[in-house]
C-alpha cells in the first residue's frame, strides 16, 4: 500500500491528513500550531496520524506540505537583512515604487508608507545598461562590480538580489554580477531578478526578487530541518512544497525560489474544496475556509481557481502567480472590543491565536473571541478535536458578559449573537470581493465550507450570498492537508514579448509558447516528472496598443494549430474579457506583453470513499439535544454524530452535526442531505 501525507499550518492548529492511495481511507490529526518552530508542530501531528493508522513513518510514500513560514517572514518583520544591486541611476527604485495609495479619497493623509525590504543603504549601484530588445549600451564595469559589493559586506547581509534594468531581455549581466558576487560574499544566496520575474516593469521585478531573497534564509533552514527530522523519523519520500498557484514543488524548488509559496497555505484550501465540490457534481463553486485568525475566500470556475498575477502579504504586493484568494481578519479567534469613543461593537482583526486561544481554551486568554461567542449560545459541544480541547463554557460566559456590559446588553447571549453576527457580515465582505466585486452573481455557485470555524457558520453565510448548496466536506478542518494531498507538481516560465499582433504570426505566438513550454517542463524532468505525464496550458498578457495594463488571457492550445487565426482567436477574447471587466471595447491593434506556458503532472490517484446507503431518517446518528440560541430564542436542537450518518440521510435544522474537527451548525428552516461522498449539502427546506 502506498500512502501521501497532506500537512497544513495554520495561526492556530496544524492539521495533517494520511491518505491510503488504494483504498481512499483516511486519517485525521490536528495538534496546536508551534509558532516558534513549525516544525515541531508538524512533525507531532505527523507522528500522531500514523500512529492512529497503525503505520510506520517509513511506508510513507510522500509528504506535501502548505506552510505559513514564507508568509509569516515577511508578516512579522523576521525576513533577512538583503542586499540589493541596482543600475546605476536606480538606487531608488523601491522607494519611489508606484504612486498609488490603498484607502479611500485622502488616504494618503493617514496612510505610513512601509519600509522597503531591501534599506537604501544596503542598495549599491553598478555600472551597466542593457536596452529593451537586449542590446548592451554599456558593458558591465567588473571592477565596480568588486567595490559595490565590498561595501556591502560589511553591513552584515543575509540575501543578496540582483535586479538590473531591462535584465528581462538578457540575464548575461546579472549572472556575472553573481559570479562575482559568489567570490566576494561566499555563502550568501543569491537572487537574481532574471530568474525570478523575467518581466518587463523594474519596480515589479525589483520588489519580488527582493522578497524572494528576505524570506529565503528562514524557508532553507525551515526545509532542511523538516527534511531531516523526517529522514531521521524514517519516511522514505520525499518533502514537497505547496505554491501559491496550488501545485506543488521539490523541496529544493522551493528554496530556490519561495516567493512563489507566499500563500502555500490558502490555496491548499481551493485545492481541496475543488476536489470535494466535484465528487458532488458541481463544478462552480466559492470556497470559504475559516479557521482561528483568519477566513479565506476564492472563487473557482469550471473546476479551475481563478489564477491572479499578484500575491499580497500584509502592504506588500509581488508579482508571483497565486490562486485568486481573499482574506480578512475573522476568525475563530477574532476578538470582539467596543472601542469608548463610538460604543459600537468590533470583531477583529486582532486575534487570540493558538496562544493563548479564546477564553473557552483555558489557557490563560480573557479576551472574547468569535469562538466564546458560540459556545455561548450552545453551538459547540464541551469539547473539541474528539474530546482533546475541552472548553471552559464559564469562562466564554465570563468574557462575552464584559462586551454585553461595554453596550448595556441584558445578557451574554445577547452580546454573543451581536458578535456572530458582525463576524458573518465581514466574511461575507470578504465574499463579495471574489465575486460581486469581480462582476459574478454568487447565486450561480456553490459555497463550500471547511476550516475548524468554517462549518459553523456556513449556513448564515448562504442566506447572506444566496450561494446554495453550501457544501461541508468530511473532515473540514483538515480540508487544506487534503488538498495539499490531491494536488500535483507544477512549474512555471515566462517572458515579456511587446509585440503588436499586426506585427507576428500564429506561427510566432506557438514559437514562443513552444520554448516556455520546454523551459518549465526540463524544471520538471528535474524534479523526476517524466515528459510524457505531463500537461501544459498557455497564457498571455495583452492590451490594446497604447494602453498602460494588460489582461491575462487563456490560450487553448487548439489555437496554435491553426495559423494566423490564432491571433484572431486571441483577440476576440481579450475583448470578450475587456468588455465584461470595463463594458466597452477600442478600435485598436492589440499587443501581447508577457507570455507564460504552466506545465502540471497528473492529479494524484485518491479513491473517494463511499458512503452506504441510509434511510434518509438520520435517527440513528442522534446523540443527544442540547438548548441553542437562534434569532433571540432558546430553541432545542438535535445533536448528530457525523460519523454515523449515512448517504441520503437527511438532517433538519436546528440541529448541529459534530466531528473531530469540526462542528456543522444547521438553521432552522433549512436541511442538511448527505451526499454519498461524505459531504453535507445544506440548503432551504423549501428547496
């Protein structure tokens, strides 16, 4: 038997799932998150989970990981000291960066600019230039070269990034400054922007091949600690590493490059729900994963996430392919205040994290938390994680109770249902920017829950969007390891091209796609991916000429077989696209930008598991009732094992449906079926 472990790293918990590829089997374990060393958290639960399966590490066959450690680098201000080296008359360039201001109309009054990652006096200029079409202007003065770097040695750099103008066009420059670089600062990593963005737009490129270099140092000695103490525990795969656009890397890659795994931990999450959301038959979906400090959100399309250029962590944005994912600060954890000056209830952003957790955790916190809340109002049971987290109901009473006080509510209850509510209207915030915001009705799309917290409060966020079914997966709280589980190797290459259409061919276009296509697919071959299984997909930037932005726009490979009229084809779609975003079109020649080919391996092999058939009566999975709080009455709900229910059966609200790691509240006037996959489908009774 052959068996892939999925771990995730949260703010709050770690999660891993090991999988039986044969069978389709699963077992579960969520541990408390170890901000310190992550490792130690990981490798708890990876020893739990095997334990529980009666296996040893060594019959695991691979370990994929989506971790937070890239993120959480530059999130705290904990990146290395980098090093940047610039041309000459660019010394400036993340300082100057692009005159645009987040906020509303006079945001700029108020707004604290960030500190670049790379200080201005650890940024040297040296003497080269390189044109657009990769012509030299001015040769590289080596000797220069020396003396730049001999200053920055002693200003105690961890990374050093290469970004010189125009590099996209022709690398020779930066790879000799690396040379150099590897004789006059041994032992630094090195980056060069060549390798990381090879795009036109220096900021750009500059800025992510800075971020690339800060985190680097943290993400080598993190993998190659967790690469060892798993070779010491006895597991006979390898170590792979989640990206941000949810295909996974060697180990080696991702210390290579670890800009490309800022939101490693995310988009496990979309991988997952995508995999749950077509063993039910649906094919659009929103994923909505909740867990302790955060709520992420993402829209996905015939299967497909949605891919965006950019990757924001905190003020800072990169140019580095991710799933298109949204994230705002509520979460289980998310602490309610009301601020003296406007007596108006908040939730969050600040949250209790994994230490020392909402009150109801006994570990010293005092806080009310989102999760306080709903203990408060019955909606967890006395325990959590299969009885591992017993919960302090007094304590979530006594720290609901200070914000009922602040606002002169009556009862804790009262203030709980204020907070729940507050929280709902901020994710569904967060929903809206994926898809109203983005021009698509929600109401065509299914919502799939998961996260610790998701299930919780799922069913209020479908009469909120109107997103039925909403969809809980078996396991929810462990959703992001199984999609770190289900996915497969991918890679990426790309160029700027800057050419109008009326000046190339179809013939061109496939040329070009042709060679990334190779590129990305020898990084592959690299990594012990065969040619022969794997797949690659095209996609374009392109712009009416003259015009300062450009759309991404997918290229189906059909296309390139039929001349000329690739082009055509290309075009209708940019326009088609342009048209939904912006409502108008131009009578102009189009231009392509940047061109990038994606090459994937096969999606793993995993046998879903089958429910049997029930009776629709779920009467044999009821445990217990329990009074819950629903729109300010105590009502009585039916409390359902999960494990016990079976395909068909049919839960009515109110009632709520518990599991190791999760707990699914269900409304009243609503029902809860179960799919034969294991996923419950909540949706109206009179629907």
């Amino acid at each position: 038997m052959s068996y892939r472990l999925g771990v995730d790293v949260g703010g709050t918990f770690t999660d891993v799932l090991l999988v039986d590829e044969g069978s389709g089997a699963t077992w579960r374990a969520k541990t408390g998150s170890t901000p310190a060393d992550q490792s130690v958290g990981v490798l708890s639960g990876i020893g739990k989970v095997c334990a529980e399966a009666g296996i040893e590490l060594r019959e695991v066959d691979q370990v994929l990981h989506g971790t937070t450690v890239a993120t959480n680098a530059l999130l705290e201000g904990k990146g290395a000291t980098v090093g940047l080296v610039t041309t000459k008359g660019f010394r400036q360039v993340l300082q100057i960066a692009r005159s645009y201001v987040p906020g509303g109309l006079a945001g700029w009054i108020i707004w604290p600019k960030p500190e670049p990652l790379a200080a201005l006096e650890n940024t040297v200029e040296v003497d080269e230039r390189i044109a657009t079409d990769g012509a030299v202007v001015r040769k590289l003065d080596e000797d220069d070269v020396r003396a730049q770097l001999r200053r920055l040695a002693g200003h105690g750099i961890e990374a050093l990034c290469i970004s010189l103008i125009n590099s996209f066009a022709d690398s020779a420059h930066e790879r000799r400054v690396a040379e150099i670089a590897a004789e006059e600062l041994p032992g630094v990593p090195v980056s060069l922007s060549s390798d990381v963005l090879p795009e036109m737009r220096e900021y750009e490129r500059t800025v992510t091949t800075v971020a690339n270099g800060a985190v680097q140092p943290q993400v080598s000695r993190y993998v190659a600690n967790l690469s060892r103490q798993l070779a010491d525990g006895g597991v006979r795969g390898e170590l792979a590493i989640l990206r941000s656009d949810g295909g996974l890397m060697s180990a080696s890659a991702a210390v290579a490059n670890p800009v490309t795994m800022l939101l490693s931990g995310p988009a496990g999450g979309v991988a997952g729900a995508v995999w749950v959301a077509e063993q039910c038959g649906y094919s659009d979906l929103i994923t909505f994963d909740m867990g302790g400090t955060s709520t992420d959100v993402a829209l996905v399309q015939g299967l497909a996430p949605r891919i965006g250029r950019e990757t924001k962590v905190g003020d800072l944005t990169v140019r580095a392919s991710a799933v298109d994912v949204r994230t705002v600060g509520a979460g289980g954890g998310s602490i309610a205040h009301v601020p003296e000056l406007t007596r108006a209830l908040r939730v969050g952003p600040q949250s209790a994290g994994a230490d020392p957790g909402p009150a109801c955790y006994a570990r010293g916190g005092s806080d009310p938390t989102v999760t306080d809340a709903d203990v408060v109002l019955g909606y967890l049971p006395p325990a959590l994680a299969g009885g591992e987290v017993p919960l302090d109901i007094d304590a979530a009473r006594t720290a609901t109770r200070t914000v009922a006080d602040a606002m002169g509510l009556p009862d804790a209850e009262t203030a709980a249902a204020g907070i729940v509510d507050i929280v709902n209207e901020n994710m569904l915030g967060g929903l809206r920017l994926v898809s109203v915001q983005q021009g698509f009705d929600p109401r065509d799309f299914a919502l799939v829950a998961f996260g610790g917290a998701g299930p919780l409060h799922a069913n209020a966020l479908g009469k909120l969007t109107g997103a039925w079914p909403v969809i809980v997966p078996p396991s929810p709280g462990v959703l992001c390891a199984l999609g770190d589980a289900t996915t497969s190797l991918r890679n990426e290459a790309a160029r700027t091209c800057l050419r109008r259409f009326a000046d190339m061919t179809g013939s061109d276009l496939a040329g070009i796609l042709a060679e990334l296509s190779t590129e990305a697919g020898g990084r592959l071959t690299a990594q012990g991916l065969d040619r022969g299984r794997q797949n690659v997909s095209y996609q374009v930037d392109v712009r009416y000429s003259g015009q300062g932005f450009e759309i991404a726009v997918d290229v189906d490979p059909a296309w390139l077989d039929s001349g000329d009229s690739a082009l055509d084809k290309l075009g209708e779609a940019f326009d088609a696209e342009h048209e939904r975003l912006f409502s108008f079109l131009l009578d102009v020649d189009h231009e392509l930008v940047n061109a990038r080919a994606t090459v994937s391996g096969p999606r793993p092999e995993v046998a879903p598991v089958v429910l049997a058939a029930g009776s629709g009566d779920p009467a044999a999975a009821r445990t217990d009732t329990h009074p819950v709080h629903l729109d300010g009455r105590a009502v009585t709900a039916d409390i359902y094992d999960r494990a016990l229910l079976r395909a068909g059966d049919i839960v009515t609200g109110p009632a709520i449906v518990t599991e190791m790691d999760s707990t699914t509240l269900v409304l009243p006037g609503h029902a809860a079926t179960v799919h034969p996959s294991g996923s419950l489908l909540i949706e109206p009774s009179e629907g």
